[in-house]
C-alpha cells in the first residue's frame, strides 16, 4: 500500500486549487465576454489549459462552475468583512467606481439576466450579493440615525433608502457599462453622493411611500386632501 506523506498531500492540494483556479479564471472571462450559453467546457479548457475532462471534476456540471465563478466574484467585489466597520459613503462610491473599472464587471449583469430568468442557485447569489450592498448602505444610514428616531420606523426607511441608493447606483454601473463616452463616471457618482448628503434627514422625516400633503392642496369637509392625480 503506497502512503502519501503529509508533504505530497500538501502539494497534490496545491495543484488542484491552481487548477480550479484557472478554470475559473477562464470560465469568468468567457462567461463575460460571450454569456453563459455560448460558453462550453471546450472554451474554457482552451482558455484554461486545463484538459475538459477536469473541470467536472473539480465542478460537477455547468452550474456548478457557474455557481462557483458568481461566488467568486461576489466574494472578490464585496467581501462579507467590507462593512464589519461602517465605512465613508465615499468608500461606498468608491466601491461603485472600483466596481465598474473592473475587468469583469460586466459578469454582474451577466448573472443578472441568469438571476431574473431563472429560480435556483444563481438567482440566490444573486440576491446576496444585493444584499450585502444594500446591507452596507443600512449600516451607514444607521450610524447616521437620529436619536429621537422610532427604530422601527426607522429601520424601514433606511431599508427603502438603502435600496433606492443601491439601484441609483447599478443603474450608473450599467450604463458606463453601454455607454461610457456619454459621461464621467466619477461626476455621476459625485452628484448622486451630494444629493444623498444634502437630503439625508429626508430619510427619517418621511416614512417610505407616503407622500407629504401638499399646502395647497384642496380640502374636503373634514379637512382631508382632494385627490386631484
């Protein structure tokens, strides 16, 4: 019976994961410049140099690579230690901007498209990944929170705010994405930072969804607000 030392068994490990590394080295470069269909394990062995046969090995099947390159990447762009300390909300755009420039980052809306049309484990990355960026945008808001606030009510809006912040900011990412000639990505981040700064307050003084009564606005007989939309 041959006995593998603890040595050998060391360095046969090491070899895998440089293997699984590669592939999905590959694989996240194929998935972002051709989509997840038009990507076969042939591709990413070329791309790789990793024979095909290993990659199920390492991965199972095609989902299981995909899954591994999302949670990899999710892990890579926002890390569960990013918010274990509240950071700047000019860190946070400065996530946004690092985000954007980064070399795949057009495998985020890549796995959106897997996420919105499907119902298994991409779509669940997915969601966490949307979660902990609006996760660290609640953190902020809360350091933030007025003492005189309801914590309930509260935590609602800084809920709504966080996801309101978080799609201002993917539609930004998106759009540099299309069309990045058509403006400064780093200006657009800035105006929405000033507006979200001078408005803060705005986010405890209204309860999300419920409009402030217009001065104006027409009265019925126990003095409520007309509709007139």
């Amino acid at each position: 019976m041959t006995i593998v030392s603890s040595r050998g068994r060391r360095r046969i490990d090491e070899i895998g994961e440089e293997s699984r590394r590669r592939i999905l080295d590959a694989a996240e470069e194929l998935f972002a410049e051709r989509g997840f269909d038009r990507t076969s394990f042939v591709d990413i062995s070329e791309r790789s140099g990793i024979s095909r046969g290993s990659i199920p090995w390492h991965f199972k099947n095609k989902d299981g690579l995909v899954m591994a390159v999302v949670e990899r990447a999710i892990d890579r762009l926002m890390p569960p230690e990013r918010y274990q300390s509240v950071p700047a909300l000019a860190e946070l755009f400065d996530d946004s901007a690092a985000l954007v420039r980064s070399g795949n980052s057009a495998l985020v809306f890549m796995i959106l498209g897997e996420a919105i049309s499907g119902t298994g484990a991409v779509r669940t990355q997915y969601q966490e990944f949307l979660a902990r960026r609006r996760g660290g945008l609640e953190l902020w808001l809360r350091a933030h929170r007025p003492a005189s606030a309801d914590s309930a009510t509260a935590s609602r809006q800084e809920r709504a705010s966080a996801a309101a912040l978080n799609g201002a900011l993917l539609g930004i990412h998106l759009q540099a994405l299309v069309d990045p000639e058509a403006f400064d990505l780093d200006e657009a981040l800035q105006s929405v930072a000033a507006m979200f700064d001078k408005n803060l307050a705005d986010v405890w003084s209204t309860p999300p969804g419920v409009a402030p009564a217009r001065r104006d606005a027409p009265k019925t007989g126990d003095g409520r607000d007309v509709r007139t939309d």
